[in-house]
C-alpha cells in the first residue's frame, strides 16, 4: 500500500516563502516520477509542478515558473516543493503524488498518477 503524506503548510503574506515535503512510503520510491498538484476553492485541480524518478529533469506550471521548485530525496523517500515569492492566487490545496507506472517520465496530467496524499493547505494573504 502506497501512503503519501504531505507537511509544511500554513498561512504566509505575499513574497514569502513556504517548504512542503512530502514523505512516501510502500513502493521502491526511486521508480517513480512524483508530482505536485493544487486545487483553490471552486476550480479544478491543476498541475503544479514534476519531477523524473532520477531527479533530473523537472517541469512546472507557467504559473510557478521561475518561482517554485521541486526536488526529491530518494534515499529517505521524500519530494519537496519549495515555493518563493508567494502570491495570493497561489493559495490553494497541495497535493502531492506518485505515478501509476514506473515507465511515465514526468506528467503533467493527474490521471497517470495512482497514488495521492491528503493534501495541506497553503494561504498566501496580499
């Protein structure tokens, strides 16, 4: 059984900076793209942010661009997403996530990802 839990929400004012971790166990964690997603009151959930299961290619939403990055620890079976310059519409739900398949590369697409954490929130006040 694959269990994802995400840490390091909270409520920060805009221009600042939040860390969200994501711990994972039940399957060999390196074999995995992993990905962030977010979803804000109202509106579907979007892509955030993947990475390869190596940790060497990344890719992000235009939205968090230049501002987020995600990394992961596969000796200790972690993905981070460490956010900067914070701005009100990035306020939302966070999710993080495992692939279904150990062959997806990277996705930006929610439903190649078989495994979801419960999620933590984010508020970001103007």
């Amino acid at each position: 059984q694959v269990l994802l839990a995400e840490s390091g929400g909270g409520l920060v004012q805009a221009g600042g900076s939040l860390r969200l971790s994501c711990a994972a166990s039940g399957r060999t964690f390196s074999a995995y793209a992993m990905g962030w997603f977010r979803q804000a009151p109202g509106k579907e959930r979007e892509f955030v942010a993947t990475i390869h299961s190596s940790g060497e290619k990344q890719y992000y939403a235009d939205s968090v661009k230049g501002r987020f990055t995600i990394s992961r620890d596969n000796a200790k079976n972690m993905v981070y997403l460490q956010m900067n310059s914070l701005k009100p519409e990035d306020t939302a739900f966070y999710y993080c996530a495992q692939a279904r398949l150990s062959a997806i590369y990277t996705s930006a697409v929610a439903g190649d990802y078989g495994y979801w954490g419960q999620g933590t929130q984010v508020t970001v006040s103007s």
